[in-house]
C-alpha cells in the first residue's frame, strides 16, 4: 500500500551508496576501521567520552543492562531481582532486557501532554528495591533531566536512558542519552540517521565502556586495550589474546558497511536535525490549539522523530474515526511505540508491578496514534492535519 505521507523516507543520497561499493571494493565485511570512525563522531557529536556500535537499537539495549551485571562498582552493580522504573508506554525491547537478566519492572504512567515519565509518579513509585530508572525519551522529546537526576541523587539510583527514537533531542545544551550513566541509540530506517541496521551505546565512564566491548563480541578480550578495566594486562601472544574468554558476552557486532554508512550520516545529523524541528514548529503553530487532539508538548529542544495525535479526553472522538481521517488524507499510521506496555499479554512472563492507575497510557493505547515527521520541508503534510475533517 502506497500512502502520500509515509512515516518514513530515506536519508541517503550518493555519498551512502559510494561509501557501500568502497566497503564492498576493500574485501573487508565484518566490524573494523570504518565502524571505530563512526564510534567516535558519534561520541563526538554527542559530547560524549565514547560509544559503542551494536547491529540495533535493541541490542543496544541489552548491552547497557548487562554492562551492569560486570561493573566493579558495587554501588552500580545491578543483580537479579533488583527493581528498575519504567515508562508505561515505550517499545517492547526496552523492557526486555530487564526481564532477560531477572530484573523487576515496576511500570509507572507517562504524563499526557510530553509523553514521557510522570515524574511526580516516579517519585512516589520509589521503594526499597528500587535500583534505577529507565528513562524513555518518546517521539524525539527529552525527559525533565534537572528533575529526574535531583530525584536520583535523593534516592542513590542509577540513571539509564532509552533514546532510541530521540537523537539529536537537547536539554540545555546538552544531549538526550548523555544525562544518564549510559543513553542508547538505534540507526534504523526510520530514525533520524539509518545505517540499514544498527545502534549504539554512550557513555562517559571507561570501564563501562569496556564491559561493552567485551560483551559485544563473545566475551572475549580481543578488542580491549592491553590495559584496561577488567581484566589482567593483556599478553603480547596473540594467539592467546584473541580467544581469551572473561564475561558472558554475545556476538552483537555491526557490519562494517554499516559503520561507513554511519560516518556518512553523521555528517549531515545537525542538518538533519535542524529540517526536523522546523517542521515540528510548523504543526505547533496548527495544531496546538486544536479543539479535539493534543500534540506532544515539548520539553527542551525535541529531535521530533514523529507527530503524535492524542485525541483530548472527554471528547466525542474515536481513534477509529481518525484514523479513518488520517487515511483519506494519505497519512501512514502506527500507535503511540507500543502503547501501554504493562497491559500486552507478553507481560505476565515478567517479574513486573504496576504503580498506581495508568491512566495516561491507557488513554494513549486507546486514543493516539502518530504519523510520520521527515528531514524535509513538509508543509503540505502539516496543512492536511491541520484540514482533517472529523
């Protein structure tokens, strides 16, 4: 089915298909040179002292969860049955991870307007066991960062970031998936930058940096420093270096024409970046008084990886219906990420408790949706919301 506004296009141009054939001329496939550049301008984009390149967003994941099991950092040392808040609405490999590794969720509801953690909820959500927050920055918009580390510092807990869908997001100055311990980040078609599959993990700390590494690729010590944070100085004797086995690692490594994409993309991030938020401001200026739905409210500098439409509560408004509207216009639709997670049918796998009513997830499963936002001018898009008969 073709649609006149799909929720995605591509970012590519010439110099993404040259960077391919150059890969594909040097023989060399697997993680290498071009993956390490791409590694460090994305740190440096981002500010941040390093970062990892994993095959997806969700891997990503899963290798900040884990990093946390092998820390020497009894203080941030997480281990199974520990407790960790999150979001209600958020995708499906943001919870997976804690319940891979024996974690309890304790899902809390999102605030209506920005979509993101109800923070006055995360607070009183705090108990004993609690160990960390995840933070989900939703649709390109960031969390309240000031607050969120003044209540981690009160309560001693650790804070992580799933900014998968928020690159380039910004809290004063400063970059979303930058605030916790360790932020990720997916490369996926869909999001701000694509190197077909990928993802990444940032982090500021060092020897989090190598229990990455290690656990990226089988454990092993191969691609560690010879004098590192997590095991003996490494040997000369390559032999033995190369299949030195020390954590319970996986084999998450990304290709490298995915690397050579990345550096490609990352050149025209800010750019892109930039064509984003100037349509953001466009459906603010429509859309923002609109007598039956809401649009995200924005905290700081939202990356605006998509429009969400919440029809207002109280309202004589299905979703049916504007759906319907969506549609007639050529819109491409999907639901709000995943919607109210804590009430999928998957949950009852996980060790998991909700906290009080989720009434704003339940109200965003039932009621939002959200169509796609793009790196170039949409003005006609923006007018066709603006003009939906419902």
């Amino acid at each position: 089915m073709s649609f006149v506004f799909p929720l995605a296009n591509s970012t590519w141009d010439e110099a993404e298909y040259q960077a391919l054939q150059d890969v594909i001329a040097s023989g060399h496939f697997t993680m290498g040179p071009k993956v390490q550049a791409f590694e460090r301008a994305f740190a440096d984009y981002l500010g941040a002292n390093y970062s990892v390149m994993v095959n997806s967003g969700s891997s990503a994941n899963l290798l900040m969860i884990a990093a946390l099991f092998y820390t020497s950092d009894e203080k941030r040392r997480l281990k199974r049955g520990d407790e960790v808040i999150v979001p209600a609405v958020s995708w499906s490999t943001t919870y997976y991870p804690l319940h891979q590794y024996g974690l309890k969720m304790k899902f809390v509801d999102i605030d209506l307007e920005t979509l993101n953690l109800d923070l006055d909820a995360v607070e009183a959500a705090i108990g004993p066991s609690t160990r960390a927050i995840l933070a989900v920055n939703l649709l390109g918009n960031p969390n309240d960062f000031a607050r969120l580390q003044k209540i981690c510092d009160a309560h001693g807990l650790i804070l992580l970031e799933d900014n998968c869908e928020s690159l380039g997001a910004e809290v004063d100055g400063k970059q979303a998936g930058t605030f916790g311990l360790m932020g990720t980040y997916s490369c996926f078609f869909s999001h701000h930058i694509s190197t077909m599959e990928g993802g990444m993990v940032s982090t500021d700390d060092e020897e989090l940096y190598h229990i990455l590494l290690s656990l990226r690729a089988h454990g092993w010590t191969r691609n560690l420093p010879r004098v590192n944070h997590i095991c003996s100085d490494k040997s000369d004797d390559y032999f033995e270096e190369a299949f030195r086995f020390i954590l319970p690692g996986y084999n998450l490594r990304p290709l490298e024409m995915s690397g050579a994409l990345g550096i490609c993309q990352v050149e025209k991030l800010p750019g892109l970046i930039a064509a984003r938020r100037e349509n953001g401001a466009l459906l603010q200026a429509a859309l923002s008084q609109h007598p039956d739905l809401m649009i995200q409210r924005e905290i700081g500098k939202s990356s605006w990886f998509g429009f969400s439409l919440v029809v207002r509560p109280g309202r004589n408004l299905t979703r049916s219906r504007l759906l319907g509207a969506l549609h007639a216009k050529g819109f491409e639709c999907r639901p709000i990420v995943a919607g109210n997670f804590a009430a999928k049918e998957v949950v009852k796998y996980m060790d998991h408790e909700v906290h009080g009513r989720l009434a704003a997830a339940d109200h965003v499963d039932a009621h939002g949706v959200f169509v796609g936002n793009h790196h170039y001018p949409i003005p006609d898009a923006i007018e066709a919301l603006a003009s939906l008969e419902i």
